[in-house]
C-alpha cells in the first residue's frame, strides 16, 4: 500500500496486487541512481543486475539475480517459522535456525542444492558451499515497529574474494505492497573492500562516490521469491509496514576453496513460537 496520498479526484483505486512478469535470467536490469527516501513499494527489474564495471568475466562479481524457487521449498520453509512476540519491534531481527523447530537438517541441504542449480543456470562457474543452517530475517507487523526508519548501509562479509553469495528467500504476503525492500548497491563491492558497516566517514566516502557516478542503488523489488546477491555489495533495508510479520530466510554461500563465512546468528527466538505462515 503506498504511503503517498491519492488524489482525490481518482475515479479507479489502484490494484492491490502487482502483477508480475515471467523472470528472463540473462536479461540487465538498468541501474537508477539512489535516494534513500520514505520507502514505497518500487518496480524491480527481472533476472540479473550485474556489474558493469567488474575486471573479471565472473559473473558472480557484483551479482544481483532473481530466482524462483520451487512451491515445495516454499513450503517447507513456511511450515514452521519463527514468529515473534510484541517484544521485537526493531526494523529487523536476526535469529538463527533452529533446526529441531524451524528448517530441518534433512530440509535444508535440499533448498541449498535447489539454489545451487538455479545459479548454474546463470553461467556461474563452480560449486558452491554453505557453513551453517541459515537465519531466519524478521521484520514485526508495521503496528509494533518503534520507528519508521531505513536500516544501517553494511556489507555480509569483510572478504575480497569473489565467491561470496547471500540467499534471501521471501516468505509470507511478499507479492503485496508494503513488504520492507532492499535496496542494494551496484559496482559497491570494491568501495572500502573490508569495511562492513558504513557510518559517519565512510557514509560520507560512499556518498561521494555516489554523487561521481561511480556506485548505483537499486531497489531489489519483489518479481520473485528469492534474490542472490554478491556478499561484499553494499545493501540496507526498507522499513516494511504490513500487518503481518515479515519473514524471510537467508544463508551465504561460497566457492568450494574458499573460507566459509558464518552468518555468526546465536540469538534464538525468546518471545514467540514456530508456526505456519500464509505463502503463495
């Protein structure tokens, strides 16, 4: 639901749903230059953003893919999710997958093999690992949230390697308006290469690099339900201001050889409880 008011000589509300076009994998999403702004709902591209600027012909430097993951996946993962308490009203929560309450350690090698062979069909090279059972990103229903703000501009990893994946896998009314974006910063994985959390100075440094051209927002939208994403871009969340808790599940990948990175999540869900949420 967008947040700006409707003229009021409007004969025909705007629909509710979006209607979403078939993703084309190899097809480049053209970049806008970003404006950290009062989040409503924006249009993502389909199939890959990828990095204009890479020295490297991989195709996982600077990615930015859409995939569809299966109903089956979808299902598993919204069987049993954490759902919060009114204790949490911050704009996102990281908890860490319990695997005797949430997704299994029979499912979960499943999903990962199913990412894995959607991101070969993206000409990616070589096969990919993860370390841990994934975390779950939560966002509380837009009554509970204490304020309606952006999230901090930081990157998954301090590695400079390129191999790092982030998976984000959307549950829950992720077709409606008002499901918190993200948006994600293009040509940002060589801004600062170690630095993870971009506060006063290096706010300052990447602005400056944002005004020359050099680094682009984008807006990930929501034309699918799950995004790939290079670890070291640099990325931020929109607030997300449904009436129901917002779910999603995320894990890192990496290139068999390199050093795993953990999401490092030892928080567990103390006020609420595993249940099955609403899925498409």
């Amino acid at each position: 639901m967008s947040l700006h008011k409707r003229h009021k000589h409007s004969q025909k509300p705007p629909p509710r749903r979006r209607q979403h076009a078939n993703v084309v994998p190899a097809q480049i999403i053209q970049q806008q230059q970003p404006q950290r702004r009062y989040p409503t709902r924006q249009h993502g591209g389909e199939g890959i953003i990828t990095n204009n600027n890479n020295t490297t012909d991989d195709v996982a430097d600077g990615l930015v893919a859409h995939l569809n993951l299966s109903k089956t996946s979808i299902r598993h993962l919204s069987k049993k999710a954490p759902i919060m308490g009114s204790k949490y009203r911050g704009i996102r929560h990281v908890f860490q997958n319990e695997t005797n309450k949430y997704v299994s350690k029979d499912i979960f090698p499943e999903i990962v093999h199913e990412v894995n062979k959607e991101i070969k069909k993206l000409g990616i090279d070589g096969e990919f690992q993860t370390s841990d059972w994934g975390s779950w990103v939560l966002a509380p229903r837009v009554s509970l949230l204490k304020a309606q703000s952006e999230g901090p501009i930081h990157r998954d990893t301090k590695k400079v390697q390129v191999g790092y994946l982030t998976v984000l896998i959307f549950l829950g009314r992720w077709k409606d308006d008002g499901y918190g974006d993200v948006t994600i910063f293009k040509n940002s994985q060589n801004i600062k290469p170690g630095t993870s959390n971009f506060t006063s100075n290096n706010r300052r440094f990447l602005n400056t690099r944002i005004k020359n051209g050099e680094v682009t927002g984008k807006d990930i939208g929501f034309v699918s339900n799950c995004v790939v994403f290079d670890s070291r871009l640099l990325h931020y969340s929109h607030f997300h201001h449904q009436y129901d808790q917002r779910t999603a599940f995320s894990f890192h990948l990496c290139r068999k050889g390199l050093v795993p990175i953990s999401q490092d999540v030892n928080v567990k869900l103390e006020d609420g409880h595993a249940g099955k949420i609403f899925h498409y």
